[in-house]
C-alpha cells in the first residue's frame, strides 16, 4: 500500500509520514527537491504541473493534501492543479487538511468564499467522486513555538497572541492532525469533514495557565494586535504574512473559532487532541 503525503518535509505531513512508515506502510513525500526528502522515501512532484501530480498520484492507496501558504493566486492555481490530478489518476482516497480554514460554518462570516483556493480544492475533489475526507483543524499548538510567542514565554513569563482575552478557540497539534490523516487514510468509513480541536475552546488566559501548570511558574497571556503579529512573522515567512495577520484582524469581531461537536474526530471516531501539557511534554519542553 503506498500513499503519497504532501507537506512530508515540513510542519503538516512529516508527523504523518513518521505515522504511516512506522506502521510498515510505504509512505513518500511528494518533494519539488529529492535533497529534502531528508534520506525518506520520496515521489518528485511539482504543484505547478498537473503531469507530475498525475504520475505521483497515480495507483496510489491515498494522497494527503494541504496547499502551501502563499499568494492566493498561487494557491488556487495548485488547487485546480491537484484536482484535475486527482480526478485523472483517481487514487483509492484523499485526505485534505485545511490548515486552519473555515470550511464547516456556512453562516459565519468567517467561512472561506467559495472562489477560495480550499473551497475550490473541496467542491473540486468532492466532484471527482474520488473516496475522500477533510480535516478541518481551526489552530495548531506549534504556532506557540515561533519565537516571537515561545521567546517571551521563557524570558518574561508572558504569553502573546492575536487574540481576544476572552475569544475561545479549539487547539490541536500537528502530531493531533497526524494521527486522524492516518485513520482517515485507512479508514474509508468516514467521509466528509472532521473537526479536530479541543472540546469546549481554551481562551488564552487558559492557554496561560496550562503553561504555568507545565512549566511550574506564572505565565500570563497578553492579547497582541493582529497588525503586531504580522509584522513580528513577516520576517519568518514573508509576504504570507499579511493573509495571517488579516485572519487575525477578521476574527478579532469574531465571537469565538470552535468546532462543532458533531463533525468533531471526538464524536466521529473517538478521537481527541492530546492536552496542551501533554503536547508540551511530546515537544520536549
């Protein structure tokens, strides 16, 4: 069984791949460049040619998909790409990560446009009629290890982020996402999108507060403009930058970003993130 993971050299697939190789499952990272495949399996592929996605694509048991953070005209050009690949080598399932997109709230204003680069990957790969399922996390735990969250944390004892004191959100880790993109690969039973997230929300105060109980001291959180955030991450990732930063200023009018609880992995396949201490333990701190 061979399943081709994109991302397999950065933060979303390689805790995906590290799942599937450790499962004795033939596991290739869909790279650009062979030198980055890190000594790991790896198919050549190129976002921007439908060939190269066709011939990774093709006869394998899955493909996990997430598109790359970059211009938006860039991304949906990669998400039409991907599809037309998908519906011509029809691999056996895909599994799509959202990366954080709203996807689950048609009534929010907060949900991706249906021109977007993700609604237009879903509509696109639901159309094919190629077995699939989505995993639609809101925000992922390692964002708290850039350095301009984890440096304060260490040194001041303050926690910063772009939001709301009192703004709720549900957290997951990369290594959360891994285990459900494992399952949903294998497991066809489940269709349509999975939320993944913790159940009720954290509020930063309490993000806080896991962290003292990890760490053994007082650590307490500070709400950042979402303006200051971008500028503080432009230097990490670049012109991106500015998308995130203009998230952040949408959900500032937001009320809260929680998954519902009945397209949750918890009520779906029992499935529930790991605690923030536990994921601070899992990432050595």
């Amino acid at each position: 069984m061979s399943y081709i993971i994109h991302g397999a050299t950065g933060a979303q697939g390689a805790p995906l791949q590290a799942l599937l190789l450790a499962s004795n499952r033939s596991a290739f990272a869909a790279v650009r460049d062979p030198a980055n495949a890190q000594g790991k399996p790896y198919v050549t592929v190129d976002n921007d040619s439908v060939e190269s996605l066709i011939a990774a694509y093709s006869n394998a048991d899955g493909v996990f998909v997430h598109l790359p953070q970059t211009s938006e005209p860039g991304r949906l050009q990669q998400a039409n790409n991907i599809a037309d690949a998908i519906a011509a080598a029809r691999p056996k399932r895909v599994v799509i990560s959202t990366s954080g997109a709203i996807v689950d709230q048609p009534a929010s204003p907060l949900q991706a446009p249906g021109d977007s680069a993700i609604a237009t990957l879903l509509r696109r790969v639901g159309d094919s009629g190629v077995s699939h399922a989505v995993i639609a996390p809101r925000f992922y735990l390692e964002n708290l290890l850039l350095p301009m969250v984890m440096g304060p944390v260490q040194s001041k004892g303050v926690l910063p982020y772009p939001l709301r004191a009192d703004f709720s959100a549900s957290w997951s880790s990369h290594l959360d996402v891994a285990v459900l993109a494992e399952r949903l690969l294998t497991d066809h039973d489940a269709t349509g999108i999975v939320g993944i997230g913790q159940l009720p929300g954290m509020t930063g105060p309490e993000l806080a507060q896991a962290f003292s109980e990890h760490f053994g001291r007082e650590i307490r959180f500070e709400a950042l403009s979402p303006e200051t955030f971008g500028t503080l991450l432009e230097p990490l990732i670049g012109p991106a930058a500015a998308n995130i930063a203009g998230f952040y200023t949408a959900l500032a009018h937001a009320p809260d970003n929680v998954i519902a609880s009945d397209s949750s992995a918890q009520n779906q396949l029992g499935l529930a993130p790991r605690s923030v201490g536990q994921w601070l333990t899992d990432m050595g701190m």
